[in-house]
C-alpha cells in the first residue's frame, strides 16, 4: 500500500460546502485537499445543477439576523437545532459576501425577496437541464481555480470509503482506491444520500424508484455511512427538498428539473387515485413532494385546478408551468365539466366531484382549516376551481437532495449519540441533518447551508490549529 498523504484539512466532496470548507481553510494557511469521486473535469453534482438563489426560507439573504432567526424557527416549527438556526442566522450575509470575495458574482433575477441574490450568469428560461457555462458550473470552476491560488488541491476520483480513527479522533480518510488521507481533521460534503435507492427506500419511501431524481443523483450517502461507524447521531433522514413535476419527468428529460408544477397546486388541490386530498397545499411545493412520495404509489397523485389557476399561478415563475409543461410533452387532462376531466383522468367522477365541492365551499366560507385535512390559506393563496375548462396533471415527486443526516453543531463539528463532538470530525451542507425538514418539511436553503457551515467548520479548524 502507497504511503499516507499527510495534509492539515481533507474535506470529502466537490461541491459548494466542500470548497467553501477547503477555500477557507486553505487561506487560513492549512494545507488541504478535496476528494472528489468523479474523474470528470466538470464532474457532476447537485451544485454543478443548481439555480443558484440564495435565501433563507425564501427570504431575502440580507435581511436582519434576529429576524432569520425567528424566520427559521416559524418554518421549521421548532424542529431546527437552535445553534445550527442561530448559526444560519448570524452568518448567511457574510456567506454571500464572502463569495463575492473568492470573485462569485450575483444578480438580482427579480423582485421577489428570495431571488434578490442568484449566482450570475443565470440559467436559460427554459425546461429541461441547462447548466454548462450557468451559475453552478461557473461556481465551481471559479472555486476550485482559487483554491489552488490559496495553495490547495482538488483530486479527482477518490470516492471516500472509510474513517480512519485513532483514540476515538478521526484522523483521516481511506478511499476505495487503496489511497490514505491524514491529517488534523476531516469534513464531510458529500451532498447527502438521495442519489443511493437502498437508503432512500429506508427512509423516504419504499417506492424510491418512482421517485424522480431532480440533481445529479451522485450522493450516495457516503458520509452517512462513514459517520455512522464511528458512532455519530442521524437526525430527520425522512424528509427531502425536491419539487413536483409531471409524471413524464421519469422518461422525459425536457421535464426535469423545470419545468415544475408547485405554483399550480399550491393554488388549487392535489388528489390521490381516490379523487380525494391527501396533504394539505397551502405547505408549498417542497412539502407536497414529501406527501406524494410518502403515498403508497407516489404515481398516483394528480393536481386539479381551472382555467383561472392556469392563466395565473401557472404562468408563474422563470419557467412556469405555462405554456412549457404540455409544449414539451407533459400530460394535462382537460375538460368542460369535473365529470368529463374524471373520465379522462380515470378517477372516480362521484368523489372528485364532492372533494371540489367540499374544498370551494369552505374558500368560500373561510372555513379551510376545518377540511380533512385542513388547508393552509396565508402561505400560498388558495383559489377557487370553478372556471372551465377544468384539468388535471399526473405528478410524481422530484427529489433534489435529502434534508437530514450527520447530527452536528453550529460549528460542524460531527455528534456522536449523546451529543459529543468527535474530534477531527465535521459535516457541512447536504450530508447534515438537523436544520431542515421535520413535520412541517421546513425548507431553509440549501446553498446557504452549505456556504455557512463550510465557513465555520474550516475556522473551527484553524482556531485549534497551530497553523491558524
């Protein structure tokens, strides 16, 4: 066996939690490495694919700390550790201007308050995946050429396999080619475990191949694997961000991972084989692709809506559902009357009927928290579904990344099962739990999550180091 690589800083993953970790801790002077599964030069990732918006619960970046703080809380209802929020909190402006810094550029793509930062230069309005030459890809690119400006390497094809640990203190990384990493400590960024089916089938859904993979598909849980041998806590490995895309996503490419169909059924209903709600829409779009997936077929949901739902929240977004789902493929029933669109649909016309009835007569009342189960009214605006011609899109849930994992704390620092740090050991970004998801799959953001806690765990580091 080749003798071990000694470096200060190993971090596993090449995406923006990886190389904003091994960035920060190449300019505090350690000496770091990223290892990168992929041989590819633009190896793929989720961050690779992404939009590139940067928000905090959909909400503006820049906005005053101890109102993130209350922010997280109420979207999460509770469920995010405290430190992690308060870190998300304090730091998620200085992320973003630390980017800026490592010479990120941002625009603003709109007025809404959670697209007032997006990575520059924006994706193309269009469906389909368009990512080369876009916001992510030129991201990493400029990332990994600081990097090396800060005296650090990027090595491809290094999948992680094993932690090397000595008197219950990581010490470095064994990977699956028989190559040793040591050093003082180790961060996990791996991107989380959506891309793997066995453990997606373990803690999502047992139909995980009806899912539709909305990323690159190449976390494959390998830090939760490692981490977990070596004792560390899991926390809200049921729950993912993802969207709600069109049944022909699965075989359709131009129909991931946009356009998607939150903006639609978050106005109307969504309804399972049986003609009848199943999960409450006012949630969002991030919590009915959890509730589609939680079904005991995640094929079988469809959204209702009208002509008004379709001429108005449906042209919503950069890349509405609008005329793009039906012009590239996408299924749309329609019909003039509810009991020609359950002909059409297959589903029972008796019960669609009444759960339409059922859902406009309490709009109308304002009695919406009183339907089985309730809806929602002050997130996203219910309308009524009255206009013809009415339709109905078969959906599947599109999985982008899984919101828990490794337990940590707010400086990254990786949990053992009763809450102690295992020294040398930090998780940031996707492979981490504990911020996002629970009951009310509260959705916090992914980027920021990735860009702070990378932040922290690499001056963690340097704080304990000789070198920092």
């Amino acid at each position: 066996m080749a003798a071990a690589q000694n470096w200060d800083v190993i971090v596993v993953g090449g995406g923006i939690a990886g190389l904003t970790a091994a960035n920060r801790s190449a300019q505090t002077g350690l000496r770091t490495v990223v290892l990168e599964q992929s041989e590819a030069d633009k190896y793929l990732c989720n961050s690779r694919f992404t939009g590139g918006t940067f928000h905090v619960c959909m909400n503006d970046i820049m906005t005053d700390s101890d109102k993130l703080g209350h922010i997280i809380e109420a979207t999460t209802q509770g469920f995010a550790r405290r430190d992690l929020a308060a870190a998300i909190a304090a730091d998620a402006a200085r992320g973003v201007r630390w980017l800026q810094q490592e010479g990120i550029r941002f625009i603003k793509a709109s007025s809404a308050p959670h697209q007032a930062w997006v990575i520059a230069p924006p994706g193309r309005t269009r469906p389909g995946l368009d990512w080369e030459g876009r916001g992510g890809d030129v991201l990493l690119r400029t990332l990994e050429a600081r990097l090396m400006t800060h005296g650090g390497r990027l090595l491809r094809g290094e999948r992680a396999d094993e932690l090397l640990m000595e008197d219950g203190r990581c010490v470095g990384i064994a990977t699956r080619i028989g190559t040793r990493f040591t050093g003082r400590a180790v961060v996990l960024a791996d991107g989380g475990f959506q891309g793997d089916l066995e453990l997606v089938r373990t803690y999502i859904t047992p139909e995980a191949e009806k899912l539709r993979q909305r990323g690159a598909g190449t976390g494959l849980g390998d830090g939760l694997r490692m981490a977990t041998a070596v004792g560390a806590a899991l926390i809200g490995l049921d729950r993912f961000y993802g969207h709600l895309l069109s049944v022909d996503a699965l075989h359709n490419d131009q129909l991931w991972p946009y356009p998607y169909v939150d903006a639609v059924a978050t106005a109307g209903i969504v309804v399972g084989r049986d003609g009848c709600r199943f999960a409450d829409e006012g949630n969002g779009g991030v919590f009915l692709a959890n509730a589609v997936a939680r079904l005991d077929d995640p094929l079988s949901a469809m959204m209702i809506g009208d002509e008004s739902i379709w001429q108005g929240p449906g042209r919503q977004g950069l890349i509405p559902a609008n005329p793009h789902l039906p012009n590239v493929g996408g299924t749309m029933h329609q019909a003039d009357t509810l009991a020609q669109l359950a002909n059409v649909a297959r589903l029972p016309a008796a019960a669609l009927t009444e759960t339409i009835a059922g859902y406009n007569a309490a709009l109308q009342a304002g009695t919406l928290g009183q339907l089985q189960p309730h809806r929602t009214p002050n997130r996203y605006k219910p309308m009524p579904i009255t206009q013809p011609p009415f339709f109905a899109v078969p959906m599947c849930a599109g999985i982008t990344n899984t919101m828990g994992g490794i337990a940590i704390n707010g400086h990254g620092q990786v949990l053992n099962r009763d809450e102690t740090p295992i020294s040398g050991l930090y998780a940031v970004g996707a492979t981490t739990g504990g911020l996002e998801g629970g009951p009310a799959v509260g959705y916090v953001g992914g980027l920021v999550k990735g860009v702070v806690f990378g932040i922290r765990a690499a001056e963690h580091i340097a704080a304990g180091s000789p070198r920092g």
